[in-house]
C-alpha cells in the first residue's frame, strides 16, 4: 500500500468526540461488527494518515446514509470521510455481484428488452439461489423491469407536444423511472405540462453513479458524473432548471460529485434539485396552482428518505401531499429503512438491512395507511417487500390527485 499520504482534504479535525454520530447511525444498532461512524471515520482518518495499512475492511458495513452528518453539531463530513477511504484503501476488489448491481444501465437495458422473462426468471427458487451463491441474498426481491423504457414512450407519445410550451425544464429520469417503473416518469410529464412547462431530456443521460462509487467502480463513476454534469451543464444554460423524482439521484449529483468523485459542480449545483421542491416553490410563490379532483380520498404515509434528510428537502413533498383536500396525511418517524441502495442485497449485510427497518416496518404496519409515499426507489423496494403495503413517489400521487383541466386552466 502507499503510505507516502499523510494529508486529508476533509475536515476530521473539526470532531470534537461528543460521539452523537454512534448514537444516530442505524448500522450500530445492530451489527457489533461496524466500529461506528467516529471510529470509522475521523477517529480513524488520523491513523489511515499516518499509515494506510490502519485501514479496517469493517468499514464496508456503512451504508452512506448521512445520518451520522445530519446529527453531527461540528459539521464533519463523517459519510464522506468513510466512503473515501473504501474507495482509496481497501484491498477488496468488486467482483461480478457488484458489477451486476451497481451497472444498472447495461442490466437495465439487457433486461427491459426481455422484460417478461428476465422477471419470471428473477422470482424462480433455483435461480435466487445462485445470485445466492454469488453473493446477492435469495431473500430478496427485485424490483419489476417495464417492457418499454420511459425514454423510448417520451420519443413515441410526448417529445412532440412538449414544443407547444414556453418555459421548461430539463428531466433528469434517473434508472428505476426509465427502466422500471416509467409511469413515475409519465407522472412528472403529467404534472409539469399541466403546470405550464414543457419537459426536456438530456441526450445522453447515465446513471447518477451512486451505485458505482458504492461498490468500489470510482473511474467509470467519474467518466459519467462528467458527462452529465457536461449536459446538465447546458440545460442550465439555456435556462432550464434540472429536476429529478429521485431524492438519492438529487443528493449524488449536487453532493457525492464534488465530496466523493471531486468534481467541481459549483456552478450548476444549485439548479439540480427535486422535482416537489421546484413545484413547492413555484406554488408558494404564486408562479403556479395546482387544482385537485374533489373525489380523491387516500391515507398516506410519509417516510422521510435518508439522503432526503440531508438534503433538508421532506418539507416540500409533504407540504405538497398535505395540499389534496382528500388526504389524511401521517408523518413517519425519521429512521433509516435498512436497504441503502445496493446496501440491503448484499448476502453480509441482508440481516442487518432488515432489522434497521424493522421499528419502520412495525410503525406502517400499525397505521396502516392507503399508501406509503416517499422519495427513493429504493425505500419503495425495502417497504414494499417488507411490510406488502403499496409505495409511491409523491409525484405520482400528485399526478392521481390532480384535476389536469382545472389545473392548466389556472396555470394559463
């Protein structure tokens, strides 16, 4: 190993040992194994410094959740410090699960093209248990690939009337929306047209890259942090703000691009944002008004992303939800639902990802609400499979709730 660094671009020594981050951090509840974000990161920063070979594989079993930053009263960027020191010392190279997982628009791609067999085949006994033996637990569902791709529906049914608009937006999609569930997509196309703006898709889109920097691919993360970057970058300067349904694809790219992979995004961070927030701000500002169906009724649930906590952002998609007259709305408590991404399918870490959601799972059971909404695809995936309660993306619900001809003739 090289042991020549002895300098840290972080801020470890703003740590002031008041251990908060243990107390918040889901994984040291569960797992003996995991030293804790203080130990794992600042604490453990100063020996890596000193000599490389310092370096403990433990630190695999963080999950990137943030939360040890959300409650740390210094400001350090514990999360950070961590999953560059995975990236940079560990010995463990990512083998084929995790190319397979962290991949996903080569598989997405492969898949949507089979769509009928790849999901079949996906539910078979025989085939979880050898994604089994490769490392991927065979108790865990994968989500449903779509038949078409959203873009591939875009190009067919909605590029064309989106030139009628004056004002736009740049949609950035994000995987689970082009490749599994596009009606997410179909949704912000809906909602955003009836608000008075036509939707844009970038060229090239690839995927955020939050899966690659978390199963060790950094080069090819950075090869395509820089070219949507180069594209979000001309969307903002043709005006345009950059939206996304995905809180974790938000988070990446305004936060993981510079602190993890360090590429400067300065200068369009501030234009890439979550799609409720954009509508949120446009409603409260009398830019915009959103009209709802009279006979819409639904009990919804609301959790509160992990990477949308340290955004600051479960504001604007449950003052949205709280907006439909026919909504009896349920605030969730802020936890971790155990899956993290690509976290949760992992063999090591299945037992640990569903006892962290297990208190989540308990509180939906007992409301049992119409619907749980949230804003990551993966959180859908985890409670869904969990709890068999239904999860959408506020968007959706808005896009169900919404009177389209109220709506445009109030936003005209």
């Amino acid at each position: 190993m090289n042991k020549e660094i002895n300098t840290s671009e972080n801020n470890f020594e703003q740590c002031i040992k008041c251990t908060v981050c243990t107390v918040y951090c889901p994984v040291m509840a569960v797992n003996p194994d995991y030293p804790g974000p203080k130990q794992a990161g600042p604490d453990g920063e100063r020996y890596r410094l000193k000599d490389p070979e310092f370096f403990d594989e433990a630190l695999k079993y963080c999950m990137n959740c943030k939360r040890c930053e959300v409650a740390c009263p210094s400001n350090v960027k514990i999360g950070d410090i961590i999953q560059k020191a995975r990236l940079q010392y560990s010995s463990k190279k990512p083998g084929l699960r995790e190319f397979a997982l962290s991949n996903t628009d080569l598989m997405g791609t492969v898949a949507t093209a089979f769509a009928p067999v790849v999901n079949g085949t996906l539910k078979l006994g025989a085939v979880k248990s050898v994604m089994d033996v490769m490392g991927i637990d065979k108790h865990r569902t994968f989500p449903s690939y779509s038949g078409e791709k959203f873009v591939t529906w875009f190009k067919k049914h909605a590029q064309a009337s989106q030139q009628q608009y004056s004002r736009f937006v740049t949609y950035f999609h994000g995987c689970y929306a082009n490749y599994n569930y596009p009606k997410l997509a179909k949704d912000f196309v809906k909602l955003l047209n009836a608000l008075g703006y036509g939707v844009h898709l970038m060229d090239k889109e690839k995927c955020c890259g939050v899966a690659l920097i978390s199963n060790g691919f950094k080069k090819k993360a950075m090869k395509q942090a820089e070219s949507n970057l180069s594209q979000i970058r001309g969307a903002v300067g043709a005006g345009e703000a950059v939206l996304a349904t995905s809180s974790t694809c938000s988070f990446t790219i305004r936060d993981e691009y510079e602190h993890i992979l360090g590429l400067d995004n300065s200068d369009v961070r501030d234009s890439v944002m979550l799609a409720t927030r954009f509508i949120f701000k446009l409603i409260d500002s009398g830019q915009a008004r959103l009209v709802f169906r009279s006979d819409f009724r639904k009990r919804i649930a609301y959790h509160t992303p992990c990477h949308m906590e340290k955004l600051g952002w479960s504001i604007y998609s449950v003052s949205l939800l709280k907006m439909i007259p026919g909504v009896e709305f349920f605030m969730l408590d802020s936890q971790c639902c155990g899956i993290a991404g690509t976290y949760g399918f992992k063999k090591e870490n299945y037992p640990y990802s569903q006892k962290i959601g297990d208190s989540l799972f308990r509180q939906i059971s007992a409301l049992s609400p119409d619907v749980v909404a949230t804003d990551c695809e993966t959180c859908k995936w985890q409670i869904e499979m969990s709890t068999g309660f239904s999860v959408e993306n506020p968007i959706s619900i808005l896009a169900d709730a919404l009177d389209v001809e109220e709506t445009i003739k109030a936003n005209k």
